[in-house]
C-alpha cells in the first residue's frame, strides 16, 4: 500500500505544488478525507476518481482501506503529523509506503497571528480526550500552553474547569475557522469565555499572568476541614508515605473512598497530574470542602457524594489504585464492591487506626488473594500511631 497523505487548510481552496498535483492523477488512486475536505479538493480531482468519506469511529474506512489495497490519497487538516489522521494510518498500516504533504497546523496559524513564540508552549489535545493532559500543564505551572479543542471540551468548559479548579490566572487567545474569511481571533479573560459564543473548529492558546506555587506535602493546618473536627484528616507525612507506597506517580485511576477533605485525593493528583481522580464521601457537607480545597490547592478531581457501598459505579472510570480513607463500618463490603473493579496489578491502600482494622483489613486482603507491598506504621506528634498498608491484586488471578 502507497499513503500520499496531504494537509490542507480547512477554509481556503488549496493550492497544489506541481509535486502534489502529480499525486493527484493517475489510474486506481482513491481519495479520502472529510467532508470539508472534500468540498475544498472536488474540482482539482481527476474525473474518475473514487472518494471515501473519513468519519468517526475509524474503524469502517480503516477497514475499507485494508479491502481496498493500491495507492490512497488522504486529506488532512495542517499537518497530518500533528496529532492527526497521519499518526493513525502508520500505526494501522506499519508495512505501507507514506508520503506526507503538510501545511501549517491551527495553533501555528494562531500563534502567527499573535506573534507568540509558539515553540515554547505546552501542547494539549483534548480533541476526543481527557482532560488530563491540561491539567499536567496547568498543575505544572507552565507559562503557555497551547490548547486543541472538539464540541465538548469547548473553550466555555475548558475556561469552567479552569476556574473552578482555581486557574485564574490565565488569559486566553482564541482563534475561530483559522485560515479563511470566516477567521475569527479574540483575546478574552477566563470569566468572559464562560458566556461568550463560539465557531467551531477553533483552537487557543492560554497565557499565564501570574504565577502560582506548586505545592506537594500540604501542611495539614492549610486545609478546610470539617466543622468542629479539625483533626479528622490524613496527616501530611501519613499522606505522604502512604502515596510513596501506593506508587501513586506510576497510576492512572485513583479512587479515594471516604475522602473526607480530600487531602489525599488532593495531595495525589499534585504529585501525578495526570492521574484521574475520583473522590467519593457520603457526608453531605465534605462536598463544599472538597471543592473549596481542589480550589485552594489547584487539584482538578471528580467528587461523587454518598453512599459509596449503593452507589453506581458502572460509569466511572476503573481504578488501578484504591484508597480506603473510612468505611463506616462496612469495611468488607466497600472492599468487596471495589474488588470487582479494580484492575489485575492495581492496589488498595488503607490506613489502620487500630489492631482490629488492621486485622480486619489483613483478613479480607488475605481471603481475596491480594498480596502485601508495604507496612509501616507511624506517629505524628500527639496523634495515634497509623499503620499504613499496602495489597495488590494478582494479576489474571494467579
């Protein structure tokens, strides 16, 4: 198989290098792209020429590709290497010939427009993605970052996740339909994108105004915690220590159940960004001090209130790391709820107040095949002695 992959603008009618237009002619060539991409190339194609639109999911013209074996010619929006089809194709087609044709990419195209040095700025898709990779860029403090956007991840929500998380100091460079006569760009604070109207494609850039310090081991003092029971917390070096041992930088779901004021959920993701948090916690009031505290800190989670032990969680994304902060009681049935999700290799983390949950916890890890990682038992200042525990889950079961 031959790829002649070719990046195009999405709004004006391209015009082709005498080397391009030679991969344009000939017998058996078929074509493919978008729609717009389509409309955009129609009439510089040869008369006969075969078109299969490109739409998501991949899988039907990737499969009409392998039926369809010859010369293709594809078209791309910029630059087909720039988190683009082109990546797709190499990976899908390892054994094929590919000729790549790019021109500038949006955020070049946006970045030319604003005169921002552009080869300094942190680059974060969410285009069909999670919001992990921008929350890496903005718990890292960095300066710029360049952002592709999709219709649900749009600059209002990207602006809403933001200031909710205490990312205010930014401001953000829109650019709409780059490259045509519909090409919009707009300077606009976070609060002003919230509410503002938006064309769609669009991309942007976020410059930051002022700087804020990147924190890991909180002092406990620091956190809103739950009225009239301040010492109802994971103490900073038990947080710490527990995380070491959890191997939280090497995770990629955390879940932290009972996370009272989210110390530990918190503390988590400042120490691995990209690691997706999910706080549950069954007081009612633990939903405003978790919030305020992300805030505070600049910790991007997910909170889900009540009941853990009914809750359906069918719908959250699997845990590869537990965190058993409190159990209410119904420690083996929260275990047992969590085992059925919990993937092959992940760990389950516990903090043991006592010789009975101890035990009690050793017991269903012990009965359940887990293996032991880690014990170590600590004592800060005037509070009891917490033995922190560590168990992972066999892998397949073995």
């Amino acid at each position: 198989m031959h790829l002649t992959i070719i990046g195009i603008s999405d709004e004006n009618t391209p015009i082709f290098s005498s080397e391009v237009k030679e991969r344009l002619v000939g017998d058996g060539v078929r074509f493919a792209g978008g729609e717009r991409h389509r409309e955009l190339v129609e009439a510089q194609l040869p008369a006969n020429a075969s078109w299969t639109n490109i739409t998501v999911p991949l899988a039907p013209f990737l499969q009409k590709m392998r039926e369809r074996d010859g010369a293709w010619v594809v078209f791309a929006s910029g630059d087909p290497l720039f988190f683009g089809i082109g990546n797709t194709l190499r990976r899908e087609f390892p054994d094929a010939t590919v000729e790549v044709f790019p021109t500038f990419n949006s955020l070049q195209l946006l970045a030319h427009r604003l005169l921002l040095p552009y080869g300094t700025a942190s680059v974060v898709t969410l285009t069909g993605r999670p919001w992990q990779a921008l929350d890496k860029a903005l718990v890292d403090n960095q300066k710029l970052i360049a952002v592709l956007t999709d219709k649900v991840k749009t600059p209002s929500t990207i602006a809403q996740r933001m200031l909710t998380f205490g990312y205010a100091n930014y401001t953000m460079f829109l650019g709409e339909k780059l490259g045509g006569s519909e090409e919009r760009v707009r300077e606009l604070s976070l609060e002003e994108a919230l509410t503002a109207d938006f064309i769609h494609p669009n991309c942007l850039y976020l410059q930051q105004d002022a700087t804020r310090p990147i924190r890991q081991g909180i002092p406990d003092a620091e956190f809103q915690t739950l009225e009239g029971r301040p010492k109802m917390m994971t103490k900073m070096a038990v947080r710490l220590a527990s995380l070491a041992a959890m191997d939280i930088r090497n995770r990629s779901v955390l879940w932290d159940v009972g996370a009272c004021t989210g110390s530990i959920s918190i503390e988590a993701k400042l120490m691995n960004p990209l690691l997706d948090v999910h706080s549950f916690e069954v007081r009612e009031e633990s939903a405003a001090i978790v919030a305020a505290n992300a805030r505070k800190f600049g910790a991007p989670l997910t909170y889900h209130g009540g009941d853990f032990g009914g809750a359906d969680i069918s719908a959250i994304p699997k845990p590869d790391a537990v965190f058993l902060g409190g159990y209410g009681g119904k420690m083996e049935l929260l275990l047992d709820k969590v085992n059925t999700v919990l993937a092959d290799g992940g760990i389950i983390g516990f903090n043991a107040v006592s010789d009975t949950s101890l035990g009690q916890f050793a017991a269903w890890a012990e009965s359940n095949g887990y293996q032991q990682q880690a014990s170590s038992t600590i004592k800060v200042d005037e509070h009891n002695a917490i033995t922190v525990v560590v168990v992972s889950k066999k892998l397949n079961g073995s």
